[in-house]
C-alpha cells in the first residue's frame, strides 16, 4: 500500500514536470497504479527507470483535513462486539489515528482511507444496505471512509459528518484525493 | 434554439466524449458508448468532436427542433425519418423550423447517435454534458417533454452524401489482449477465451456488457485489493462471468482483470445486443 501511494505521488510529480507525455489518467489502487496512455500508439514510459529511484515514504506529507464526525452510527454497538470494545473506545480509537487517502473509487470523491488500527479492522456487514446516507463513516476490513452521497453500501457505519465530501461545482470538487491526510473530530 | 423530446424511448442520454482525466477521484470516464459513431455524426452536421448529443437505445427516440437544424443520425442503423418522410443514415439532414426527427427501432446493434448542429447545450459538470449512469453525474436520462437548448449553428455541414460505415457484425470478434491478472484465469478458462462464443446478458448497460456461457473457470479463490479499471477491461467475479467494462464503467475493482479489449474493438461490445454472441482474440498488447 505504501508503495503504490509512493509510486502514485512521484508519477504525479513527473506528469508536472512534463516527464510523462501521453499520459491521460493516473488512477492509485491498492497496490496497483493505473498508468493511461491516450492512444495505443502512444510510447509507453520507461517507468521502471522513472520509479527506480523510489523509496516508499519520498512522498511529501499534506496537510490533514479534519473532519467532524457524530459518532452514533448504527453499526457502532456492533463493530463494538466485533472488536471486544466498548463503544467509548471504538470512538476514541477510530478518531486518534491519523489517516491518508490510499485511493478513491466506489463513487466519486469515495476515499479509501488506510491507518485505521488493526483492532478496529472488521468485516463489511454480510449484506449490504440499500441505502446508506450521505456523509455516513464507515469501517471495512483495513479501511475507513465517508460515503460522498446517498448509496447502497455494505461498510460498517460508526457515525456521521455534515462535511461535502464531494461537489461538482467546487474547485477542487473532492474534499479527499489520493494522498490527503485525514483526522477525524468528534463532533 | 431549443430541442424537445416527443418520445425518449426506453433510455436517450446526452453524451459527449466523456470525463477522462478524473479517475483518480473516483469519477467514470463515460460519454458516448460508441464513440465513433458520435463523433462522426458531429462532423456530419459540421460540429466539433466535443459536441453533444444523444444516444438511443433499441428503440430510438422522436425529437423535434425549434428552429431549422441539420441533424445526423449514426450508430446503430435504424430507419430514420424527418417529418414523417423517410430519411437516410450517416448523411446531414436538414430539419425545419418545428420539424421532427424520429430514430426508429435498430434493426442491428444496439445505440444510435444525433449530432444536432450547434450540440446540445445543457451544463457541463466536470468539462462534460454526458449522462453517467454508474454515479449520476450529467443529466438525467431524457424524458417525455424535456426542451434542451442547442448551442449556435456551425458553418454548413459536411459536404458528403454518405458516410461509408461497415456493417455491424453478426457475432463481433474482439482483440484481447492479456490483463494484468491474467494469471488468475485457468488454463481451460484461457482456451475458452480463444474458442467459445459468449452471450450477451440481458443485465448489460452502460456500465459493463455481462457475459454468460460459458463460465470462466479461476484458478484463484482469494481476495484481490482492488485496482484499477480502464475501459474494455474484462473483469472476472468469483462466479466466472465476465464483465466486459464499457464507458460507465466504475474506476477501481475488486475482481481480477484478466484481459484487456482492444481500444478500436470498445465500439463493437457497446453495440451489442443482449442475446447476441460475440468471441474474442487473444492478441499480444501493442
């Protein structure tokens, strides 16, 4: 994970610096980063020789956003059980880790976050909710994240934030890119 | 200036050539499904390749403009009519002042195009006009009574009298190049991928054309993180059908992606009909 985050970070910095040309769309994943070229005739970049310099961590830490969250969510008394904690605790570790975007996806401005404590890692729930509401938090396996808008879901819901996770019309239209640093406030 | 639909058929969007650029914030490339056939149908009528318009699906749909428009109707063939007079395909037409245009039922494939000149008109969201059906970005799918405005005429349309299309194929034959989880795919699963003819589900959309019979047998049960997507990914879920991803299609995935469709083969997938057939051909990436 860190190293597609780090891999991720420095190919934005080479597609600034105009050292990746041709290159429409770099998309981080788990593990993976998605390097598009605009047209099958387009050279592939010699991105082993670009990367081979890369050492896991060179990324520049971003400032963190804070977000404001309401701990009440529905899944909270659950997720407690599931860890072995009481609810108090489950709230207190979720808001003191600090997080960063691995990568986004599911739906727009949908951040995978990673740095959620391995005590707090759970399964999604067995089925999924028709409807989970806008700003919702959630946990799931090794990560945490807030649904932009109102959607089927399936994570883990521990409560809930009034921030915009996504708009259209702003400049930057997502509160959370690949790389943001986010801490989240009780609220 | 303005276009009002007298009948949306069973789903018309406006499109475009999408939303590239933006994956990394989870946002789907969309525009038109087949965009050669929109592309074409803008130069037709003397648009910029940027330009706006509708997709059909099956059925077509009946419009009818304010004021006298050249129009051009691509993709999927159909019979098309102005004014209730039978019209040609990948040709300008010109419709009056409060004429119509209908796009009739395909009679192979499965989308139709309308380039109208000056485009349609409505507000971009991130640089574009088109529908997005996987996260609702764009417009809403076209309905009964909507007016959409229509920017101004360009110069005079394409000087053509037909635009020389090759027919939609029967039973297309896609370029497939191996995917970076091709080795997730057992052997019997890649000599299938060589041989057989795989259906069209009826559950297909913009999003992705699902496959059914044969299945694909994996050769790996576990879990993948997820990665990312590109357009005409072949994605394979636990279950072994296949999902050949079109322009809706979600940027990240949690199912290996055992293939990859040849960019000028997209096209192809996004005319095809539930129930029809087609067959790949596993070439070597470019």
């Amino acid at each position: 994970m860190a190293e597609a985050r780090a891999a991720y970070a420095e190919l934005v910095r080479l597609r600034a610096a105009g050292r990746l040309p041709g290159v429409v769309e770099l998309v981080p994943a788990a593990r993976t980063v998605l390097v598009e070229l605009g047209t099958v005739s387009d050279p592939l970049p010699d991105l082993a020789a670009l990367l081979a310099e890369l050492a896991p961590g060179a990324e520049q830490p971003r400032p963190a956003v804070q977000i404001p969250v309401r701990y009440d969510g529905p899944d909270l008394a659950e997720v407690a059980a599931l860890t072995g904690l009481d609810t108090g605790e489950v709230v207190r570790r979720h808001a003191a880790a600090a997080y960063t975007v691995a990568f986004c996806g599911f739906a727009p401005g949908f951040g995978y976050l990673t740095g959620l404590p391995a005590e707090l890692q759970v399964p999604r729930r067995p089925s999924p909710r028709t409807a989970v509401p806008a700003g919702s938090v959630g946990v799931a396996g090794e990560f945490t994240g807030v649904y932009p808008r109102r959607s089927p879901g399936g994570w883990q819901l521990l409560g809930r934030t009034d921030a915009v996770l996504w708009d259209a019309d702003r400049d930057p239209p997502a509160l959370l890119a690949p790389g943001t640093g986010v801490r989240f406030v009780p609220a | 200036m303005s276009l009002t639909v007298l009948w949306a058929g069973p789903l018309t969007t406006v499109q475009d050539l999408g939303r590239p650029g933006w994956a990394h914030l989870g946002v789907p490339r969309s525009g038109a499904a087949d965009a050669p056939s929109l592309r074409l149908a803008n130069r037709l009528v003397g648009n910029p390749d940027t330009a706006a318009g509708c997709e059909t699906t099956l059925l077509g749909c009946t419009l009818r403009l304010a004021d006298a428009r050249w129009v051009a109707v691509t993709g999927a063939p159909a019979p098309v009519s102005v004014g209730g007079a039978a019209a040609a395909a990948g040709t300008p037409l010109r419709v009056p002042a409060g004429g119509t245009l209908t796009v009739g039922a395909a009679t192979g494939g499965l989308r139709s195009y309308v380039a109208v000149g000056g485009g349609i008109d409505v507000p971009r969201t991130l640089g574009s006009r088109a529908t997005d059906r996987l996260s609702g970005l764009g417009p809403a799918p076209l309905a009964d009574g909507d007016v959409l405005q229509l920017g101004p005429p360009p110069g005079p349309p394409a000087p053509v009298d037909l635009a020389p299309v090759p027919a939609l194929p029967a039973e297309p034959v896609l370029r497939l190049a191996p995917g970076p989880r091709a080795d997730w795919l057992a052997g019997r699963g890649h000599e299938l991928l060589r041989t057989a003819a795989f259906t069209v589900s009826p559950d297909s959309d913009r999003i992705g054309l699902r496959l059914q019979d044969p299945v694909l047998p994996r050769c790996r049960d576990d879990e993948l993180p997820s990665e990312p997507i590109v357009l005409g990914a072949l994605q394979l879920p636990a279950d072994g059908r296949p999902v050949l991803f079109l322009a809706d299609h979600p940027t990240t995935g949690g199912y290996p992606v055992v293939g990859v469709v040849h960019p000028a083969d997209v096209p192809l997938a996004a005319q095809a009909r539930p129930g029809s057939r087609l067959r790949f051909r596993p070439v070597r990436p470019s």
